[in-house]
C-alpha cells in the first residue's frame, strides 16, 4: 500500500458540523459541497481562491450542475429533490418522491451518463432500513432501484459505464451492480470490498480514471484507493481528522481530489484533539478522476412547486 502524505491542503473555509457533496463545477470553475446540519452550500473558486457560502432553510445533503445553466444546482434535501437557484438562493423542490419527511432526508447522490439524478434518501438518526435509493429521470419522475438501505453512499460508474458501485454504509461493503445506464436497470453482481474491522465506516466514493474507487473513511481518519476489479487497498490519503464524510475529482483536469470531513458526533475532548474537523481539503493526484456529468432534469420554474414543508 502507498501512503500518499504530501499535497493536501485545507481550504481557506468554514469548518462545518457535517460535510458532503463534493463537486466539480465545471461551469463556474469552482468546487461545491454542502454542510448538511449546517444548512449551507459552499463554492469554492479555484482561480482566485474565492468563497461564497449559501445559507438556506433545508438540510441539502448533495448537489449537482445543470446542465447548459451555471446559475442553477439540481439538489437533494430534507423534503424533496428540487433546484437551488445560485442567483436569489432560493430552493424549489421539483418531486417530493412520495416520502413523508419529518424524519428522513436525503443523502448521497450521483448524476448517471444520460444526466439522471441517483439519490439515496435515510431516516435522520440512519434506522436501519429506513431509506431507499431512487433514480429520478424525465420530468422528475422517480422510480426506486434499491429498498430498505440504512445510509446510501459512494454512487459512481465505471468508465464504460455498465456497473455502478455503490454503499451501504453500515454494511461496510462496497456493492458492484450490472447498469444498463439508458434504461436505468441494475442488477447485483457481487460485492467488490468489505472493509476491515478497525478501519473505519465508508462514506463517499469516487473513481479515478485508471480504475481505483476512492473511498472516505468515517472514523477512520482517511481516504482508501481500492482497486475495483480485485477490492485490494492500494493507496491510502491520511488526514488529521477521525470523520472524513466524502471526495469527489474536480479542477479543469480533475487531478485534486475535494475531501469533506465533519465535526459531528465528536466529544469536546475529541474536538481538541482534532481541531481541523470539519475542514475541507485538496489533495494533488496523479491520475485524474472520470468523466462526471451534468445533471439534465428540466429546470423550468412553472413545472416545480415549493409545497413542502421548510424542516429547520
């Protein structure tokens, strides 16, 4: 296993209570990710190192790019899956998913090859079996692929795009499921990585372009390179925080890999101990992350409504 030590860096931003949603903004030439309890959306620009924080009313757990309009993210929160609107930071939901929200939220999601949004939504204190993994297409149509999952995580597609990999996060395993990307048929094909006792829980995931899926660590103080055909630990990013929550490529080459971490369920003593929890990190890679896509719902503003109640 390599240890890879030098290259990362803290961003000049907010610690937040629970970071996730990494992204690439092509668009914009910027980094997103969301601070989930902490009701904020970040943008992070990399040419002149600029930060803007949204502030909203919803805990938004993921974030995506519109496809042909920079001004909008197509989002996933507690109440729905909608649209932000980067201009007057308002968010609309689109679909409410048929869910009763009180007490559920989304979680991770990702934007499959034809612009289709995978969400995973969970029950706020993450029951087991409390939630559900959805694949959202056409006119905000939902259509569930997995039931009953306690903490969806880490979806990304290999770079043929015919197998999506997939988390659960309390099962510690890292899922490979046969994708038919056009019709949005899976079926499971085998468990790629069961992660060790002692290293902690995996939480997001991305894949980089030579086939390694790279994997946050809650409670586990790092970032894992796993080679997807044979599940073996190849690489190994540490930072000096416990809960490290996601990654995601960005930059115009995609060769930074963006990491959240988070304070959340850390004692006072823990917070001592490590004080950078919460911060966001870059990390210089050598091999630059696949493709990722915008997403292609349509955003037109007649066709949302924004009738779900605001959770606070």
């Amino acid at each position: 296993m390599s240890i890879i030590i030098d290259g990362a860096r803290p961003l000049n931003a907010p610690a937040t209570i629970l970071g996730e949603g990494p992204m690439w903004h092509a668009g914009r030439g910027s980094c997103f990710w969301v601070d989930i309890l902490g009701n904020s959306i970040f943008e992070h620009n990399l040419d002149d190192d600029r930060l803007v924080r949204y502030i909203g009313r919803r805990m938004v757990s993921l974030i995506c790019p519109v496809f042909g309009d920079d001004n909008f993210l197509v989002i996933g929160a507690q109440g729905g899956v909608g649209v932000y609107d980067l201009t007057t930071h308002e968010i609309t939901v689109a679909s409410d998913l048929g869910i009763v929200w009180e007490h559920h939220r989304c979680n991770d999601g990702s934007v499959d090859c034809y612009g289709n949004l995978w969400v995973g939504t969970t029950h706020i204190n993450h029951d087991p079996e409390g939630g559900d993994l959805y694949r959202v297409s056409g006119n905000w149509t939902e259509d569930k692929k997995i039931e009953k999952v306690t903490v969806s995580n880490g979806m990304c597609w290999s770079s043929d795009n015919r197998t999506m990999y997939f988390i659960d996060s309390p099962t510690k395993e890292v899922r490979a499921f046969r994708c038919d990307a056009e019709t949005g048929v899976i079926t499971f094909d085998r468990i790629v990585i069961k992660v060790p006792d002692g290293m902690g829980i995996p939480d997001g995931m991305c894949m980089d372009a030579k086939g390694i899926l790279w994997i946050a660590f809650w409670g586990g103080g790092g970032v894992g390179g796993f080679d997807a055909a044979t599940g073996k630990l190849e690489y190994w990013i540490p930072l000096p925080v416990p809960h490290v929550s996601s990654c995601a490529f960005v930059g115009p080459n995609r060769d930074q890999l963006l990491v959240t971490t988070a304070r959340k369920g850390l004692s006072e003593k823990q917070l001592a101990e490590f004080p950078d929890s919460g911060r966001t990190y870059l990390v210089a890679m050598n091999v630059p992350g696949l493709e990722t896509y915008d997403c292609r719902l349509p955003i037109a503003m007649q066709r949302l409504t924004d009738n779900v109640k605001n959770y606070e």
